[in-house]
C-alpha cells in the first residue's frame, strides 16, 4: 500500500512540473519577443 500511495505522491508531482515549466517557457518566450521589438524599434512610444 506504501508504493501506490508514493506513487500517487508521484503522480500528482509530475503534472504541476510540467505545467510550471511550460508557464516559465510561454513568460521567457514573450519576454524575448518583447526585448527583441524593442530593439528593432517597433514599440518604443516612450521615447517619443
């Protein structure tokens, strides 16, 4: 009974992790694509 419960630890870990991840990949992916437009110049209305 001790493994099913450990696993159910397990799989409840799992999921969160992957779900975290992907959020941290999706926030970095947009920081970049921000950073990048404003170094091209594009959205840069506070200059002005």
């Amino acid at each position: 009974m001790e493994f099913f419960d450990e696993f159910e630890i397990i799989g409840g870990i799992i999921p969160n992790l992957v779900g975290l991840a992907f959020f941290c990949g999706v926030i970095i992916y947009f920081d970049q694509t921000r950073k990048a437009k404003v170094r091209r110049g594009e959205k840069v209305p506070h200059h002005q």
